[in-house]
C-alpha cells in the first residue's frame, strides 16, 4: 500500500514541479525558456522520477498547447484562454492534457489536483473555475472514460 501512496504522491508533486514550469515558461522568452527551466529545477532539486514526469508533462503541454488552448476555450465560456492568469491558464492546460493525453490517471484524481494547485497557488475563486472548465472537458471531450 505505501508504494501506491508514494507513486501518488511523487505524481502530486510532479504536477506542482511541472506547473512552476510551464509558469516560468509562459513568462520566459523563447530564448530564455530552457535555462530558466533549468533554473527551476536547480532550486526545487526534486528527485529523479518526480523531475523526469514533470518536465515529460510540462513538455507534452507545451508541445500541444495550440489544441489544449482550443479545448479549454471551446468550454471556457466568456473567457478568452490569453486574459487567464498566467497561472489559472497553467494548471488549466495540464489539467487539459492529463485528461486528453494521460489516460492511466482516473480523470477524477486529475480535476482534483488541478482544483488544489488552483487553491493553493492562484485566487479564491480559481479553483471552482477549474473544476468548472475541467469538469466540462471531461464531460464533453472524454465520453469513453465517463
């Protein structure tokens, strides 16, 4: 049992990794980008298996982030997906991938972490938004896992 709880929990704090990431990211130039990531993970020195799922995750979101933006404003009722706090717009994108793209997580566990990241790092009011969006994600773009 403490092994499923230490895979959760290195999956926890992988995905607060790969958001401080995919933060750093959006406010970087294009130029700047891999060092600052570098920068990152200089500071939080994470473990191997939680660096390694965390910059796969930040980089599959970065690597589609056309489409999760799509999704996300196709759902995201008037609001436009470029005026979202940098933040709200992170944790909104990587909720969006691990729905679409990472199908060996329960899509519950998914909106619930990106919930918590959402209260913990960004507004009072984010995290029912993302519960909101994500929630609308799974129900219209996810069928077969609902």
């Amino acid at each position: 049992m403490a092994d499923a709880r230490d895979q959760a929990n290195s999956r926890t704090l992988a995905r607060e990794l790969a958001l401080k990431l995919l933060y750093v990211a959006d406010l970087s130039k294009p130029e700047q980008q891999e060092e600052q990531l570098r920068d990152v993970l200089d500071v939080e020195q994470p473990s191997a298996a939680v660096s390694d799922l965390a910059t796969e995750m930040a980089s599959g979101v970065r690597e589609a982030r056309r489409e999760l933006d799509d999704t996300i404003q196709d759902v995201a009722l008037n609001w436009q997906v470029s005026r979202m706090p940098v933040i709200d717009r992170a944790i909104l994108r990587m909720g969006a991938y691990e729905l679409l793209y990472m199908h060996d997580v329960p899509p519950k566990v998914t909106i619930n972490e990106a919930v918590e990241l959402a209260k913990k790092y960004s507004t009072e009011k984010s995290g029912a938004f993302v519960n909101g969006v994500l929630d609308k994600i799974f129900q219209t773009r996810c069928p077969e896992k609902v």
